[in-house]
C-alpha cells in the first residue's frame, strides 16, 4: 500500500529533492504542504512528515505542537531538517515527541536510509496485538478514517468466531489463543494472496477481526476464508468432539450444555462514496450485519448492500 509522505515547506522547494531521492521507492508518495493547511492535511493521516524549517513562516515549535495535538496523529514519525544550530533549539523540538532533528546541509543517503527506517520501525511498533501480530484499534480506526477522507468505495469485514467461549471452557485458554492465531493467519493469507496491496487486516481484541477490502470482491474473500477455516480448524479438536459434532459444557448451574464445533461469521459493511459520515456509523452497520451472519448455525457470511442515501 502506498505510504503518503507529507512535506512541509511553505516554498515547495523540497519536494522534487525527495522524489528524486526516492524515484525507485514506489510505495512511497511525497506530498507537498504549506505549513498554514497543515490541520486540513492532517485529517488525511499521512504515515510520516517531513518539516523543511528553513521554508516555513509558522514558528516551528507551534507547528509541532498542532501535530502532536492532534488525535489521529499522535504517533505519526515526524523529521524536521534544519540548518539551525543551536543545541537548545534542537532539544526544544525534541521536547515535542519529534523522532528526528536533521542538520543541514543533508547527506542524502542518510536521509533516504532515515526516512526507510523510521517507516519500518513504525510498521513494526504498529502491529500491537502480541498475540496476531496485527495492528490493533488505532490503526484500525486511523485506517478507516483515511479510507472515508479518501472518499472511495470500500468494504470492512468484521469477522469473529462462534462459540469461542465454549471451547475455551473445554480446552482452556492456551488452545483458545490458538485458535485465535490460527484465525489471523486465515484472514491475512486470504485476504493478502487475493488483494496483495491495498487491503489492511487489523484485530480488534479476543476473537474478533476486522479486514479491509475493495467492495467487488466481498463475497470471493468471505467464501476463501470460510472454506480455510472449516477445512482446517478440527485439527484444535479431539476425535471424539468431532465425531459427535458438538462439544459440551457445564453451565453455572452445573447443567451440560451442547455447542456446536467453533466456526467463523463475518458480517461485511459496503462503504459507498457518502454513505458514511464517520466510523462509529460503520461500527453500527457493521455489528448489525455481523449478528445477521451468525444467526446462521456453522460459518456463514452476511453482506449489507444498503446504498447512501442522498
């Protein structure tokens, strides 16, 4: 997925520097950005800034702090290339959680090695779920944000497992967090093999996921992931819960209950240009659709086709 770079410098001098510097790098885009629309450019999110101090008329401490104010951007790595000096200066912009203070004049192969690295060191500081490996509610929320500001059409996916607290009673929660792993990597390997750029999977929390997906191509991903998923999750069963079908649990009142094997429902949310204003509205639609799917007994999908209304 492309990465947008902002460039913040008032004369626009940089920013033909920085595509030439990184003219093989395609999965970067370097944006040009005066430092007076940088709260209107911050609500696209970018995945890194770049301040040129010495071509900006905003005072360059202010103009970090409007950064690090802002909500959605309190994390986004920001650089700031200057030729003042003065140590005092350099530690004052620190102060503002900038990652890097670079002086001029540049060595150009130690800007386009810093720029790489910092990005990679994000994604992997991004992907805060110690258990999947996936970026967690943050990037999942900056992620639909920038899909809506964007204002082309996607689909979210909201996938959890049905029964999961039964077999978590049964099996305890080593093999539940299992589970849990063995259902990223079902999402992500689909999801990436059919859309290998431009698609995102994140993990909310537990047993639920969320994937995000281009709307023509819903119902190919959510009939993959079933059929990977039912294929392969009895190997986290015993023989005999298998041959019976089901497996049970004593309920509080010490009651044996029958639940049927673990499978996957996933409720998906069509996001046409419009139809959403924010992504609590999406979160809304989405759970909705999600319990639709699982009224359904065994893995199964629900797609909600509902168009904005103008």
């Amino acid at each position: 997925m492309v990465q947008d770079i902002y460039i913040i410098d008032d004369d626009e001098s940089s920013i033909l520097v920085f595509k030439e510097l990184f003219k093989e790098d395609t999965e970067y885009k370097f944006i040009s950005v005066k430092s007076d629309m940088i709260e209107v450019a911050l609500k696209n999110i970018p995945s890194m800034i770049i301040i040129n101090e010495d071509a900006i008329d905003m005072n360059i401490i202010d103009l970090c702090k409007k950064i690090r104010n802002d909500d959605d951007n309190t994390i986004t790595p920001v650089i700031v290339v200057s030729s003042n000096d003065n140590s005092e200066h350099r530690i004052k912009i620190l102060q503002e959680s900038i990652e890097y203070y670079i002086k001029k004049p540049v060595n150009e192969k130690y800007l386009y090695y810093t720029v790489k690295n910092v990005l990679r060191l994000l994604a992997i500081n991004r992907r805060i779920s110690p258990l999947t490996g996936l970026p967690g509610n943050v990037q999942i929320h900056a992620e639909l944000k920038k899909r809506l500001a964007n204002k082309e059409p996607f689909s979210v996916l909201y996938v959890d497992l049905d029964n999961f607290k039964a077999y978590n009673d049964v099996y305890g929660f080593l093999k539940g967090d299992e589970i849990i792993k063995f259902t990223a990597e079902v999402i992500v390997s689909n999801v990436h093999q059919e859309i290998p750029e431009g698609s995102f999977v994140g993990h909310i929390g537990g047993d639920d996921f969320v994937a995000i997906i281009p709307t023509t191509q819903c119902d190919k991903i959510c009939q993959d992931i079933i059929s990977t998923f039912d294929t392969n999750v009895l190997k986290f069963f015993t023989p005999e819960d298998i041959e019976r079908g089901y497996i049970e649990v004593a309920n509080r009142k010490g009651i044996i209950e029958q639940f049927p094997l673990t499978s996957v429902s996933i409720g998906v949310v069509t996001a046409e240009a419009g139809r959403f204003h924010n992504i609590l509205e999406i979160g809304e639609v989405g759970a909705q659709v999600k319990h639709a799917a699982k009224t359904v007994v065994g893995s199964s999908y629900a797609i909600d086709k509902r168009k904005a209304v103008l």
